[in-house]
C-alpha cells in the first residue's frame, strides 16, 4: 500500500478538483462530496467535487469557482477504469476550461486504475463475507469473483481481469474470477455457473463498485439468488469500495502524478490510438471529440433509473457550433442562437444544439458538426440556420451546399 500523501507546504495556490460520475441518487453524488472532503484532510489543500452528469456543480462551474482562488487546479478522476468518460468527456471539458480560463494551469490526471491500495480493499471486502459465510481460505475451497459494470473498452475490461489476477496471486483463493454485470462477458451468472462445476465450498462475489446503487443491487442480487439455486456451495456477495480511507491513497497518488506531469495511461491498448481487432471504427481525434460532445447530453431525458441505469436517452442528433476565436469573429455566436431558436420552433427536431471549442477549421467557418451522422458544415451564416434544422435536422436531408466535410 502506497505511504499517505500529504501536500508540501508551498501549495497555497493550488486546488484539486474531484470529478465524480454523477448520479439521480443523491446518496451517490453525496459520496463523491464526502471524498472530497476527507481528500481536503489528508492534501491540506482546497478540494472540490464535480460531477460529469446529472448532478450538480458540473466541470465547468467548479473550475470557475476555483479559478477565483487559485492559479492551479489539478483535476483528479473518481472513475474506477479508463474508459470513455475518462478518455474523451472530461479531456473535452478540461480543455473547454482552459480556453475559458487562459490565466489558470488545469492538470488533467488518471482514473483509479489498478493500484496495491485496491487490492488491499478487494482483499478486505472478500475476508468481510468468508467470516459471515463461516470459511476460511486457508482451510477451506473459496473461490472469488471480482464483479465489475462492464464497458464497450478494452482497457477497462481488461484490467477487471488484472485485477482479479492480483488478488489471486499469493493469497489461498482456490480460483478468482473477472465478470461483469453487463455490457462485456463473461456476465456474473455464466461465471457462477461455471465455478459451480468445481464445487467450492463457498464463492465470494465482490462488487467493484464505488456505491451501493442499481448495478450494485444487481450484483448482490445475483450472488443470493446463486446460492440458493446451489445449495451444496455457500455464496455471499460483498460490499462495494465505498468511502474507504484508502481510496485517499489512490486519489493522493494521481493527484501528485498530474501536478508533476507524470500521468500515465494504458495507450498502447488504447482503441483510440492503435487498432484493435473488433474496435476499428472507434477512431479518436474528431470522432471521439464529437462523441464526447453528444455524450454530455445523454443522460439527460430518464425519468426512471431503475428500468435501466446506463441506458441513455439522448438526443436523435448532437449539434456542435465552434464558438472560438476565428469563427466567434466570423459569426457563430449568431449562427448558434439561430441554430437553436429554429430548433425550438420545430416540431420534429430532437437535437440538442451546444458550444464547441476549436474545430480545426480555422478560417472556413463559422463550422457547424452534427453527429451522429459526422456531417461538418463551414461558412454558415446565421440565415443559414433555418434550412440546417428544416432540411437536415428535421428530415434528415443534408444542405449539401454548406457541407465542408463528413466524417
């Protein structure tokens, strides 16, 4: 387990900003606050949390709010994996940042990632449900999963399986197994099935979650009804990660690796930059950015999380109007206001219409992005607004004259 961080005393003017997921469960959101609370005790600096989505303040506001105070703030990731929130939407609302707050320095850091802290966690977590099932590893068969929520990246499923790995080596676990919840496989019940076969004495199942919410319910859910369909193994889910002390030792360690630049993350696996077999239209440069840009929007119409918890409402098509420097002078902030008052006036648009920074098109905008469908309009003006939305956003016919480039 890595020493306790403690901030030199030389750190007056600089703040962390703890960015959380965000969830419609304030109990949630509250211990994203808590963390960052305690981070403020451990740092001796101003700690701040911010969430993604859905909750509230979001990247932005607290980064203006801190802009305030100090000269530098080193964002620190509250994710477990390096998936695509952690790759490309808080990326892209750090850089809006920047360009919104040129006089501060923003270190951007690393998720959670696969730390000995953790490890340290999982271990304790699986020992809980072995001493309320009656077991001991040592003596007795006890096979472990270590249960996660599943992504469409590779880096991140893959180091569900790292980390299952490290717990096996050099502890008495008789096997310990990867799964998710959804998303990926192997899915929780097809590897409690699987570990049936070998009948254990008894199988722990660990939830590698932050809180106690929907997929965590899930999880526990899966183990109980596991244990009762077997009735010759002892199964018992666990508890997730939670506000554990020692998520501090982690949150410390990739708060000191972004103020010193010292970040480092998964990129020779990353689908963004090398291609993998089964990812290759997961391309990154504009691509990602735009997704990134739609995704901050996604959550955004469910009433009920609990019909699906990370099944996204979002909007029919994304509208990126680039509002920097060069385009800002040639009229964009006309052409967004047009964009949107003809969205509103239609209706059959379901298009959310935001702000972009650069988008590489210096000199032929103002430029104009609609995604999904990766069409790039430059040189609109703001007349051009209403055929945009009457032709492209409403019957999805493209108003081929204004297209710059499509994606």
């Amino acid at each position: 387990m890595s020493e306790a961080i403690t901030a030199p005393d030389t750190l007056d003017d600089e703040a962390v900003l703890l960015v959380g997921h965000g969830s419609r469960r304030e109990k949630s959101n509250e211990q994203v606050r808590d963390l960052a609370v305690e981070l403020e005790g451990r740092l001796g600096i101003p700690v701040d949390a911010a969430f993604l989505e859905l909750a509230e303040p979001a990247i932005d506001e607290a980064i203006a709010g801190l802009a305030r105070a100090v000269s530098q703030v080193s964002v620190v990731h509250l994710s477990l994996f390096a998936a695509s929130h952690v790759k490309n939407d808080v990326p892209l609302a750090v850089e809006q940042a920047r360009e919104a707050h040129p006089e501060l320095t923003i270190n951007n850091g690393a998720h959670l990632g696969v730390h000995p802290a953790l490890l340290d966690l999982l271990d304790d977590r699986a020992a809980a449900v072995e001493a309320e099932l009656g077991v001991d590893r040592e003596e007795d068969e006890v096979a472990a999963v270590v249960c996660a929520r599943g992504s469409s990246d590779p880096d991140a499923n893959a180091d569900v399986h790292k980390l299952a790995r490290l717990l096996y080596e050099g502890r008495e676990f008789s096997r310990v197994e990867a799964s998710f919840i959804g998303v990926t496989e192997p899915l929780l019940d097809d590897t409690l099935h699987d570990i049936a076969k070998t009948r254990p004495d008894a199988v722990v199942v660990i939830p590698y979650m932050l809180g106690d919410g929907v997929l965590t319910g899930r999880i526990k859910d899966g183990a109980r009804e596991f244990d009762e369909e077997y009735p010759y193994v002892d199964a018992a889910p666990g508890e997730p990660l939670g506000t554990d002390t020692r998520l501090l030792d982690v949150l410390g360690d990739r708060w000191q690796e972004a103020r010193t630049g010292s970040v480092e993350m998964s990129c020779d696996t990353c689908k963004y930059k090398v291609e993998l077999d089964g990812y290759e239209e997961d391309q990154g440069g504009a691509r990602a950015m735009l997704r990134a840009l739609t995704h901050q929007a996604e959550h955004a119409d469910r009433e009920n999380v609990d019909d699906d918890p990370h099944v996204h409402d979002a909007p029919e098509k994304h509208v990126a109007v680039c509002t920097n420097q060069t385009c800002a002078q040639d009229g964009a902030p006309a052409v967004l206001e047009r964009l949107r008052q003809a969205a509103r006036d239609s209706d059959q648009c379901d298009a959310r219409i935001t702000r972009s920074s650069c988008l590489g098109r210096c000199g032929e905008g103002p430029m104009v992005a609609v995604y999904p469908d990766g069409v790039w309009y430059g040189g609109v003006e703001d007349e051009d607004a209403a055929d945009i939305v009457s032709s492209h956003l409403d019957r999805d016919r493209i108003v081929s004259e204004l297209v710059d480039q499509t994606l």
